[in-house]
C-alpha cells in the first residue's frame, strides 16, 4: 500500500501550474496539519492498514517545504508502526524554501528521498515559468540536501517551452548531471484551463522531435528511461501507481485508490477544513481497471500482462511483436518506445 500527502500551500502561483493549491492561505497550516491527521486516522482503518504495509509515502503539492517539521509530526508518529522498515518516504521542495532547518526537520522525521522543483537553470526561463527560485539558490539546495545526509534526490525539469531549443536544454542537463542527483523528471509543458498560460498560449512549443532528443541526452548522461517521463533510480512510490496498488489520498485535492474504488476529499481548503472525512467514491468497473494497466503499463518499462488481454488482443500484440513495435518479456510484452504508448494500447484494445 502506498501513502499520498497533499500540501496546498504554495509562495507564489506559477504561470502554468493547475494542481489544488493557494497562495496566501498560511494561516491555515496548523488546521490543516490536524485536519490530515484526523483523515489518517480514518484512511488506516478503512484501508485496513496493519503493521509494516504502507511500502511508499509522497508528500506532494502544492509546495510541502512550505509547512514546518514541527507540524508534520503528529502524521509521522502515527505512522511509525505502519511503514515497512525499509519504507521509502519521499518529499517535494522548492529551492527557495527548502531552508536547512526544513531539510534536517524532514530527516529526523524519517523522509530519505527529496524531489525539488527546479524546472530550469536559465534565469530568464525562470522568470517566463513564474518560478520563485534562482538558478543560484536551485543548486545550492541540492547540494544542501546531500551535505545533510540526503542519499536520493530527484529534480523536475520542463521543456518544449516557446524559446526551448538544444543548446538551453544540454546547459539544463550539464549543470543537473554535476548535482548529486540519481534521479530526474522531464515533463513537456502543457497548456491547462484556468492557469495565466492559457490567455498566451503560444508560450508553449509543439516539437516531438524535441521530445525524443531530450529523452536520448537524459540517457546519455547515465540514467536510463523508466516511464514516459521520468529517468534513473525509479521512484518507488510512482512504480506503485503505475502497478495500480492500493493507495490512500490524504488532503484536499488528493485522491485515493483501492481495489476498484477511487476516494475524493474535498478539492476546496475551506470544506476539507471543515470535514476531512467528507468524500466522493468512484466505482471502477473491470474494463476500465483493464485499461489502466495498459496504458500505465506501455507507457513504463513495466509492460503489460499477456494474461490482461483477450484473444483478439492478444493475437493484435503479437503483430506488434512482428512489427518489433512491442518486445517479449516474461509473461507478457514490454514497450521499447514509451512515446508511442498511447497509440499502442489503442491499437490493442477490442
């Protein structure tokens, strides 16, 4: 079982940012830490969690390194007898608030991955992006991190950005392959409602070429593709989505998983405040947990399972086999170009 936090709590908005979170709202921290807690509580006893099973925990956001340690530790006490003793525990952080207090208040409470957002070194990027960091400061608090004892350390990258091109990416990847980061996510940018990118969208640059480039530098710089966008030491708690295992959603805007149920809190800060246990149920039906597994299973070194499909589809990825658009694996097929998941699994499906 894996664990999700939602932290909504951000500095500033960034001009394409979408997921739940709110600027000047810090009021609300304390409230909101115990509101957590007092869904913890009732996520452990309808996940029926016992001792040692939660394999994952990600605290995302948001921006987590915008809420204290001191604050997070009435979740982690709780949790102790519930994390399996070799439990991976992850946290995002942005580079201008991840302070050393935080960072060493996050490793006492147990946290051993950090993931920090760093989206770009190139300050004028920075700037069109709405990041509230400097290059300057982005490296720092790696380094940071790993002087205080941070062993795994992710950072996010985003390209195909309007004024994105070889030479801006090779100076992004040549300055995040001297970092001690064994781990990095390069996500294209995308246009979504409601967010300042989407009165200019011409900000964003449509180039699969781009696309495929960037995957091969990532590569050659020495980590290896995974998922569609993510390289190097794999993230565990992600690999546990993308095996479609029971999750928890703890916070406003999370969502939870659980055999073939989907769990909804409140996206709104004000009504999860007011009733953390509130929440909407989705029932999943058999297709539709099928197709999970496959497009998050071509989509990832992971593959798919030769059994999950019917007879027709099975005979259709066989074709794919011939063609060499898929590759045998034990038991089932693997993907070997993660950028044309999705025609696949079209292609595939009766």
């Amino acid at each position: 079982m894996l664990l999700y936090i939602h932290i909504p709590y951000c500095d500033s908005k960034c001009h394409y940012c979408s997921f739940n979170s709110y600027t000047g709202r810090f009021d609300t921290r304390p409230d909101y830490m115990k509101a957590l807690h007092r869904q913890l509580l009732f996520e452990l006893e309808r996940f029926e969690a016992t001792p040692g099973s939660i394999e994952t925990l990600f605290i995302g956001g948001g921006t987590p390194s915008t809420v204290p340690p001191e604050l997070y530790a009435p979740l982690f006490e709780t949790l102790k007898p519930y994390l399996a003793s070799e439990a991976e525990l992850n946290c995002e952080a942005n580079p201008n608030s991840a302070s050393d207090t935080w960072l060493k208040g996050m490793k006492a409470l147990g946290i051993n991955r950090i993931s920090f957002g760093v989206q770009s070194f190139d300050p004028d990027k920075l700037k069109r992006l709405g990041r509230a960091h400097t290059p300057r400061q982005a490296i720092e608090a790696v380094e940071r991190a790993a002087d205080i004892g941070f062993k795994r350390l992710s950072l996010d990258l985003i390209y195909n950005c309007a004024g994105d091109d070889r030479e801006l990416l090779n100076r992004d990847l040549d300055i995040a392959s001297d970092l001690p980061v064994g781990h990095l996510s390069a996500y294209e940018l995308t246009i979504e409602e409601g967010t300042p990118f989407a009165q200019t969208p011409d900000v964003r640059q449509e180039n699969v070429a781009l696309a495929r480039w960037m995957a091969r530098a990532i590569e050659e710089r020495g980590l290896p593709q995974y998922e569609i966008s993510n390289f190097g030491d794999p993230c565990r708690h992600n690999l546990g989505y993308w095996q479609l295992k029971d999750y928890i959603g703890l916070g406003a805007g999370a969502v939870g998983f659980r055999q073939d149920r989907r769990y909804y809190p409140p996206t709104a800060l004000d009504r999860y405040l007011a009733n953390p246990l509130s929440h909407r149920t989705e029932i999943l039906s058999a297709e539709d947990l099928k197709t999970e597994r496959l497009f998050l299973g071509l989509r990832s070194r992971l593959g798919v399972d030769e059994a999950w499909l019917s007879p027709s589809e099975r005979e259709r990825a066989r074709l794919l086999v011939r063609e060499g658009k898929l590759l045998t694996r034990p038991g089932g097929y693997r993907n070997p170009d993660l950028f044309l998941a999705d025609e696949l699994v079209l292609f595939l499906m009766d």
